[in-house]
C-alpha cells in the first residue's frame, strides 16, 4: 500500500471501533513497562512512542512521573482520542502525526518503543526505511522496546498480513548497530478473548 492507503486504512480503523475494542487493546502495558524499567532509563529520559495508536502506555508513564514523552501515530483519530481520555495531563505529551519510515525529529531519544508497528513492515524498503529513521532518532547508547508476533503469533492484523519474529530475526532485521539485551514472550488476550503470541525485544543502540 502508498503511505495514502497506510494512513486511510488506521484511520478507518479507529473511526470505527473503539480503542478499548481493537485486538492489541491493553489495559495495562506490563511487558512494555518491565523492559523500560529494565533498559534502565527513567522519568528524565526521552522517551518516543512510535504507532502508539490511542495505547495508555503514555497514561503509565505519566503517572510514574516521565516528562518527555512523545506520541508518534499516523492516525489523528487515535492521538485525539488518547488525548480526550487523558485529559489535562496530555498537555505534557508531544504528540506528533507522522509516518514512522520518515520521521527525522530534532533530537535525539534515549529511548525508542514500538509494539506491534514493525512486524507490519512487510516489504523489505520499508524495513530500510523504519531502520534509518530509528538510527535518526535514537541516541548511540539508547535503547530499543520492540514488540511484534512472534514465530507462533498470527499471520494477518486488522487485515493485512505481518512479518513475524524470533530474536535471531529481529536482530538480523536491525542490523549490526543493535545488540539484544533481553527477550520475553507474552500470550496477548485480545478483548474479544483471542489469544495471540508476542515477543519483547529489549536492545541497545551500539556506539558509547
């Protein structure tokens, strides 16, 4: 699909469903938060979100007390209804409509988090592509919180079909700048009480 259709397709998906109904819903992000916590940064580091859709990992964070925090979607329907739910606070959050395989921010992250944006990546130039604008974002050093379907996890996603990941093909994919830290699985129950298989990647951007 053309960036037009990526962006067309998310944005009917959260105009026509609720965000606590979509199959990657999370009341709680508890892999996502132990793997933040593990990689070491905290409330003074600089965080990006990336394809966080409406997710309330922003919501975690917040309560823990981070103050740079961005949110990165291609759907301005998802960000608005993260921000109506969140309320005052989402004045502390950037929140940014962006194309994740062409995002160059203006600073660099200390840490860079994306469940379930990479194993869409079907197509081998936007891998490329999603890798470069990682490099750009990420300091040397910073840390990765990846989450895609794992070997066992479903082929298809709200209709289009996925890429699915060990860490061996993970790393592969990211190339020799990233080292895996940390692997977890997770058995996701969707609200409609699928179950489907995730892996965790923690890594760390190598060069300091």
């Amino acid at each position: 699909m053309t960036e037009a259709d990526d962006r067309a397709h998310w944005e009917h998906i959260y105009a026509t469903r609720s965000p606590e109904a979509v199959s990657w819903y999370q009341a709680e992000p508890t892999r996502s938060l132990e793997l933040i916590e593990a990689s070491g940064a905290g409330p003074h580091s600089a965080l990006v979100d990336v394809g966080a859709g409406a997710s309330r990992l922003v919501d975690c964070l917040l309560a823990r007390g981070w103050q740079d925090i961005t949110v990165l979607d291609f759907s301005v329907t998802a960000l608005e209804a993260a921000q109506c739910r969140l309320g005052e606070p989402a004045a502390a959050v950037n929140w940014l409509v962006a194309d994740v395989r062409e995002y160059r921010p203006e600073r660099p992250f200390d840490l860079w988090h994306d469940r379930a944006v990479f194993h869409f990546l079907t197509d081998a130039a936007d891998r490329e592509a999603y890798r470069r604008s990682l490099e750009a974002a990420l300091r040397p050093g910073g840390h990765v919180v990846m989450a895609t379907f794992g070997p066992d996890g479903p082929e298809r996603c709200s209709g289009l079909p996925v890429v699915r990941y060990d860490a061996e093909a993970l790393t592969a994919a990211l190339g020799s700048g990233f080292r895996l830290l940390e692997e977890r699985a997770e058995q996701h129950r969707t609200p409609s009480g699928v179950t489907q298989a995730f892996r965790y990647f923690l890594l760390r951007r190598e060069g300091a």
